[in-house]
C-alpha cells in the first residue's frame, strides 16, 4: 500500500467519470472508442497518447478494476484478464521463450497444472516440481534455463502455506522471476510482493468477486514485465469485459469487510472441527496446530477462508458427508458468500494416482471448505449433522 489505507484505497480509487459526473462509475460498455482528427489518431496508435482505443487493448471500467488491485497489492502497473487461467497463461505465454524453464510448487491449481504438463511441452517449455514442505530443494532444481520460478500459498486444496520470504531470496539470487498466485489470500490478506514477488496473480472469480457471479482475473508487478503480458494480451485476446470489470471494481470496494467476516467464520469452523471426534486432521493457516502457523502469521493478515480436513474412514466416509450436507453447496467454486464443500479425492483430483494425490496433500477422506457468510452457526450446525 503506497500513499492511503487499503479500504480507503478500495473505495476511492476512481479513474473515470463521465460528463454527468455520477458519483459511482458507470459501465462503459463500448467496443471502441472515437478520435478527433488524424492526428489523434495516429498519436493514440503510436502510444504518444496514452488514451482508450479498443476495447480488447484498455477499457475505462477494465482500467479501474487494474489500478484498485496495484493500490492493494503494492504493484506499480497491471492488467487484466477475462479468467484468472487467462491470466496465468498470458503471464507465462508472454515472458517465455521456447526451450525456457520453470520451476513449480507440485501443489498448484488444477488448470496451471495441466499447462505445465500438456500444453506448455508443446512448445518445449518443461517445468520441474518441489514439494510445498521442501522449500530446500528448489535450487538443486534450477537451471540455466530457468525463468519463472511459481507458488501459489495458501495452497489448494490443502492449505499449506509456502514461505514468501524465502522464495523471494532464492529468486533474487538467482535471477528468476518470482510469479506468485495469490487467489486465496486475496490483496487484502498478503501482499507477495512485499516478500520479493515480481508479478503477483489473482483469480477474480473467487474472494475478489465474493459472490460467485463473474469470472476475472488479473496480473499486477513490474513494469517492464507487464508491459510484455499486456502486448500479449492485446493481441491474443483475452480481454476481460468492462461488465465483469465494473462488477469487479465495486467488489472491491467492500473485500475487506468481507474478507474479515470470512476469515472469522473460517476460524469457527476450523475450531469447531478441531474439537469433533470423527475428524482426525484439521489445516487452517491461523489454527496453532497448523504446520507452517508461523510463516502464515508473519505473511498474511488473517487466515482465510478455506479449511481442509480429514474425516476418519478415508473416501467412502467423505463421500458419505458430503451426500449428508444439507445447508452448504456442493459446487466447484469458492471465496462465494455461500459456504462449498468439496471432496477433492473423488472430484478434482481423481484422475491423479493414490501416490500423486498423496504428493499434492489430498488424503482420501481430504474435504475442502470455503467457508461463507451465512450466520455461523447454521453453517457449523450443518456439519455437525453431516458427520
Ligand atoms: C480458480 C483459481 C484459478 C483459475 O481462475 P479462473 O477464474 O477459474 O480461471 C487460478 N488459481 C487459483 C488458486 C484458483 O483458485
């Protein structure tokens, strides 16, 4: 956070208003935008003139959304995508070159994970993978090739969390870029590049949005860098709309008291599973029983909103609870108003072997919950009821 406070920030931050000077910015919904004169025309092209010309290229609302999120994440410049996977490939797809390499957390969203393993070969970009406990061997794993060095913490869906400072010291020394999804914490929670990050990743479809309406993503950090990742964007296309921008942009405005009162029920929830006897392990980043509690607490403000635990009797006993929840959805989103759960095993990562599961943390009876904001008791109620 460079000159005010965060929510102030969130709040004020306006780049556009129109000659009715409304107090809340409006949708541009406008595919392109008109000039002057020639010359205009040929100024704004050249980029002289630093204006909106296509909707594809900049948008007034995709704007705002972008300067927000760089006020909140300490970023100097930034741009925005129709999807966080949109982002995370552009990011990539724009700095790489054929015959690169990157090395990654093993534990990395779904999607970023099959473009390490099906697409990104295609183009002779490999990746190699440390484990989220081992943090030590990540330089045995550098090459000379080396460019990106990735981490998403907390982790999904097992919560883990990775040491920011210490990735940012080993990228630095050994000049790799440090990329950082940082989706789960939310700018509000942990700012990567406090820690040494140099371009810093979100979902906008999760927290930012909150209320599992629109999807989004962006890419904020060095200038140099984005420059790339926005030259890639403006001519490959996957520009988020001004719609989902300006839904975006107002979302911001309350992420921190949403993200406080999240946070708080998640706490509730992971207490409260702490204590129940079918359950045999609870990971939530601010719980003292959690393994990496003390990086959590020196990185992120508050815990967040997912807990992972485990329930006694492996993958029939989690499937038997999830077909027991009554209150909660079964769905494949989070960060949403609506507390989710999901059984990971079963699901998202049963295409994966028992031992491949078992290196990512998802345990057979592993159920994710992205805790809402309904009024807590109903929700731990429903648990309860379920196991
Ligand atoms: C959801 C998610 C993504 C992908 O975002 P989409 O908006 O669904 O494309 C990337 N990283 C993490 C950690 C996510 O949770």
């Amino acid at each position: 956070m460079n000159n005010k406070n965060f929510e102030t920030e969130a709040i004020r931050t306006q780049t556009e208003r129109s000659l009715f000077l409304e107090h809340s910015t409006p949708l541009y919904l406008t595919s392109s935008f008109v000039f002057e004169d020639a010359e205009d025309m040929r100024a704004s092209f050249s980029e002289e003139k630093q204006r909106n010309i296509y909707s594809r290229f900049t948008n007034p609302n995709t704007s705002e959304f972008v300067e927000k999120i760089c006020k909140m994440e300490g970023a100097i410049a930034g741009h925005a995508f129709a999807t966080g996977m949109s982002a995370v490939f552009s990011t990539f797809a724009a700095l790489l070159n054929t015959g690169d390499h990157i090395v990654s957390a093993r534990s990395v969203f779904g999607s970023t994970h099959t473009l390490f393993t099906k697409f990104f070969p295609k183009w002779n970009i490999q990746t190699s993978y440390f484990n989220v406990n081992d943090l030590d061997a990540i330089e045995d794993l550098i090459q000379p090739n080396t460019k990106i060095l990735y981490a998403e913490s907390p982790t999904n869906p097992a919560v883990d969390i990775l040491d920011l400072e210490r990735l940012g010291q080993i990228a630095k020394q050994h000049n790799i870029i440090l990329v950082i999804d940082n989706c789960f914490a939310t700018p509000y929670l942990q700012n990567p590049i406090d820690f040494g990050a140099d371009l810093v990743i979100h979902s906008a479809t999760k927290l930012i949005d909150g209320q599992g309406r629109v999807l989004g993503g962006v890419t904020v950090g060095q200038a140099d860098l984005i420059r790339e990742i926005y030259l890639f964007s403006r001519n490959t296309g996957p520009a988020l709309s001004p719609f989902n921008a300006w839904v975006l942009s107002k979302s911001l405005e309350t992420l921190a008291v949403r993200v406080d009162k999240h946070c708080e029920n998640a706490l509730n929830v992971a207490e409260f599973l702490e204590a129940h006897p079918k359950i045999s392990m609870v990971k939530y980043p601010f719980l003292s029983s959690h393994p990496q509690y003390d990086i959590a607490k020196k990185q992120m403000k508050l815990g967040g909103n997912v807990v992972a635990f485990e329930i006694k009797g492996g993958i029939v006993a989690g499937r038997q609870f999830l077909d027991n929840i009554q209150l909660c959805s079964l769905s494949a989103n989070l960060g949403d108003t609506r507390t989710i759960v999901t059984h990971p095993a079963s699901t998202t990562h049963a295409k994966l072997t028992k031992e491949e599961r078992l290196e990512v943390g998802v345990t057979d009876g592993l159920v994710r919950i992205s805790v809402g904001l309904e009024t807590i008791e109903d929700v731990i109620n429903d648990l309860r009821q379920a196991l």
